[in-house]
C-alpha cells in the first residue's frame, strides 16, 4: 500500500515537472512569437531570402528599385531566368592545367557571354590593353542587360576619358575572390597595359563554408527553427561564435591570397587594385525597404557578413580600396537583394572604378 502511494507520488511528481516544463517551454514561444510576428507580417510580401533573379517578374517589378526600370521588361527577365535555370557557369580544364570557372557561352537577345565571358558592351576597336574585371555575379549582373552592367559602364567611362582599354567581365556566380585568382593566373602571361581589378567581399565572408562545415546537430536545429521561435533562440545561441569565427577566417584568407598575388603583379608591373565591394550591410543610413531586406535574410546572414567586413574594413593600403560606403548618399534604394544592384547601382560602382589612380597616364599607343 505505502510502496504504492509512493509510485503514485513519484509519477505525479514527474508529471507535474514535464507539465510545468511544456507550459514553460509554451510561454517562451509565444512571447517570442509576439515579439516577431508583427515584423514578419510587414515584410512578407517585400523582399526576398534569395538572391533577386530568382524571383518572379512581377514581385521584382515591384521592388522600390525597379519601380521605374524602363530595361526591366518580361521579356528580359524570361531569358535571363532561362539562362540562369540552365545553369550560368561551367568548369573548364585549361590547357595549362588549370581547372577554372567560366561564364557559360550563351547568345540570347538581351543576355550574351562568349568566351566564357559576359559581354561588354561598347568595346573600342582597337583597344591598346585590358581591363580585367573579376568577381562573382554582382559583376556579371544578371538583373540588367548586357549594357547596363558594371562592366560595360565602366568601358564608356573608360572611352570618354582617353585610354583606349577593353575591358572584360569575368564575373561567375558564386565564386570567391581565391576561385578569381585561379582564373588570372590561368589567362596565361599578361600584357604591358592590361588593368586588373577584383571585386570582393560578398562571396568572401565565409558563409558557403560555415553551412557545408554546419555540426550535423546545428543543421538539425536551424532546420526545426521554423516550426518554433525557442528553437531559433537556441540555435543563435549555440552558433553565433561560430559563425563569426567563419567570417573572419574567410576574411582573413581571401586577404592573404590577395596580397600574395599583389606581389606578383608588382613583380611584372601590372596595375592594380582589390575593390572591397559595397552591400546592404554596410549602407547608412537604411531606408524602410532596406531594413526590410536585412530582416528577411535573418541574422544567420548579418553575423557572418559584419564579422568577415569589420577585418575588411582594417585594409586600408594599396592595392585595398573600400567601396564600402558608395551607397550611403543614394535616397532611393539600389539594391535588389542583400548585394545585387540595379543599373543605377551599377553606373555607380563603375564611376568609382573609373576614377581609381591606376587608370591615370596609362599609355594609350
């Protein structure tokens, strides 16, 4: 009898602990939720956890950036999510034993690349040298026709000012400032008066290394956290050092490589600069549209990005330059996406380009 009511004790006593615990746990989640909802329910049908070309025509058509985009037509938008859905970039064995990533040849109306390159628009008939462009697909831009990337702004800045240089967009989605490097030094022995300019920083934060590297755990809780608010809580919790620890390591790599190859340049006299490219990350003010962006891609993202840029933003000597606060006077946004640019954005990081020092007395015979 006594043993009994002891059992019934100890089951009534676990009961009560499991219960207070779930209640608990119930607790938590709405207040979290409250917290959060408010926010979700206003940015729901704004932006996007994606990069921009994803999206359909009339969500971008939409977007405070493309509002007024005369370019901007079905039409365009139709073949560039053909081209992007057959896949944009294919790896390619060189003869010189270099395994690299090219632009995948494609001839369409508004969208073309040849010879593993996106086109430029406006090249000069007889160019005296080169301007190789290299990054990843904020320097292809796939959101605007062939002449409204930064590319081809940058050969009509570069035409109206003397030098009779050809430039070349060697930008590839996704790929890293160290993947660019791979592909100058494939392009075999470069020329007296070719340029070589590399923008980084999006693809170089580290984040495609954190989540493939992701503790099996991890990857278990970040993908429950949708279904509960305490579980994100306990993801951020667990994978904040992490993530930072991701982004300055990537940062501090991609800076490395950088330099090494900013030695060999010096050593045969090519000009250059690294440009440390501008993102919504590090645009102040931010509108409401932008704010809007930030939350929608999460802090997963933000940690990652700030932690990787606040070691990028410590380079400050040549060949660094920061192009980190381009932005910051534009009162209608420009961005599509947590990087991408429309053609205004794109104009704005050429001239940029165009005004560096290394563009000045370049020979032009």
């Amino acid at each position: 009898m006594m043993i009994g009511f002891f059992l019934t004790l100890g089951v009534l006593t676990n009961l009560l602990i499991f219960s207070s615990l779930f209640l608990l746990f119930l607790g938590i989640e709405f207040y979290l939720r409250s917290l959060t909802n408010a926010q979700r329910k206003a940015i729901k049908q704004k932006t996007r956890n994606e990069s921009a070309r994803f999206e359909n025509f009339d969500v971008i058509k939409s977007l405070p950036p493309h509002k007024s985009a005369t370019y901007l037509t079905p039409e365009f938008w139709k073949e560039m999510q053909f081209f992007t859905n057959r896949g944009s970039a294919e790896k390619i064995q060189t003869p010189n034993g270099f395994l690299v990533v090219n632009a995948r040849n494609f001839d369409g109306k508004h969208i073309s690349a040849r010879n593993g390159m996106r086109t430029t628009t406006d090249a000069p008939d007889h160019p005296t040298g080169r301007v190789l462009l290299l990054g990843g697909s904020t320097v292809y831009c796939f959101e605007v026709p062939d002449s409204l990337t930064i590319a081809s702004y940058l050969q009509r800045f570069l035409n109206s000012s003397g030098p009779k240089l050809q430039v070349l967009n060697l930008g590839v989605s996704g790929v890293t400032a160290i993947n660019r490097i791979e592909k100058l030094m494939s392009m075999g022995t470069l020329k007296k008066n070719d340029v070589v300019v590399i923008l980084f920083g999006d693809n170089d934060v580290g984040w495609q290394h954190y989540y493939l590297h992701e503790p099996f755990l991890l990857k278990v809780i970040r993908n429950l956290r949708k279904y509960s608010h305490l579980l994100g809580w306990i993801y951020f919790e667990l994978s904040t050092q992490r993530k930072l620890k991701a982004g300055i390591t990537a940062a501090h790599d991609t800076a490395a490589r950088l330099a090494q190859l900013s030695l060999h340049l010096n050593s045969i006299n090519i000009r250059h600069n690294f440009l440390i490219q501008p993102n919504i990350y590090t645009k102040k003010p931010l509108n409401k549209y932008e704010s809007e962006i930030i939350s929608r891609f999460g802090v997963d993202f933000s940690q990652i990005v700030s932690s990787a840029y606040g070691f990028y933003d410590q380079l400050r000597k040549h060949p660094f330059i920061s192009a980190t606060n381009l932005m910051d006077n534009t009162v209608d946004s420009v961005y599509l996406d947590w990087g991408h640019t429309n053609a205004i954005g794109n104009e704005l990081i050429a001239h940029f380009i165009a005004q560096l020092e290394l563009f000045k007395n370049v020979q032009t015979y």
